[in-house]
C-alpha cells in the first residue's frame, strides 16, 4: 500500500474515531458517518452536502467542520475552505489537545488554499506542516 493510500485511510480512521470518542451529537451522526462514506468515495460535492445537513442539526460540532472543510479543499473552493478551516480552529481551540493532529493538518490545509489563491503567507505565520494526506 503506497504512502498516499495509507495517509488518506488513517485519516478517515481518525476522523471516525474522533467522532465516537467524542460523542459526536446523535442527530448529526448519521449524516456525518455518511459523509465520512461519501468522502471516502471520493464524492466530495455529497460529502459536503451531508457534512452541512450534519452542521444544521449540530452546528457546534467540531469533526463535522473538519469533515466539511476537507470536501471543500477538495472541491477546490479555496476561499470557502479557508473560512471552514479557520471555523474548525477556532471550534477546536478549547480543546487543544484533542485535535492537535487534525489543527495541525487544518493549518497546513488553509495555508495551501491561500497559496492557491496567490495569497502570501508570512513566514512567521505559516505551520510547520504535517506529513500531508498523499500529496
């Protein structure tokens, strides 16, 4: 199994056991788990509807904004990734560390939706990044 394939199954892994580790709201489950399926399947226009039918039944729930800002970087749609990215961060940052991984892995993302955009990124503020999801 090439690094890529291993990165983009451990992360899903994550993300499926950060959800039941942290009680991930039960109105919101069934449609993060499936988008969490849609994602995997590389569906990501379906994962993101699924990850925002999840958000309006659970609208602070920290993985379903991870979820969802992932399928957006995806997607391409930089400049809304961003802003899903900095909404997890700022979601999160009660619980550093919990989700010292995934704020990692969301600083590095951001950062490459603003290279995308051509936005600078002073080097003061860039991430040390993470090992990235195959890319």
């Amino acid at each position: 199994m090439n690094s890529r394939v291993r990165n983009y199954w451990l992360t899903l892994l994550v993300l499926v056991l950060a959800c039941l580790a942290s009680g991930c709201p039960s109105k919101g489950r069934a449609s993060y788990q499936d988008g969490l399926r849609a994602y995997d399947a590389q569906d990501y226009n379906k994962a993101l509807e699924l990850f925002d039918k999840a958000l309006e039944a659970e609208p602070e729930s920290v993985m379903i904004s991870y979820g969802r800002a992932l399928s957006l970087y995806q997607l391409q749609r930089y400049e809304e990734a961003i802003e899903a990215f900095e909404t997890f961060l700022q979601k999160s940052e009660s619980e550093r560390g919990s989700y010292q991984d995934e704020r990692k892995d969301a600083a590095f993302y951001r950062d490459k939706c603003k290279e995308a955009l051509g936005i600078e990124i002073p080097q003061n503020e860039r991430a040390i990044p993470p090992p990235p999801m195959g890319e």
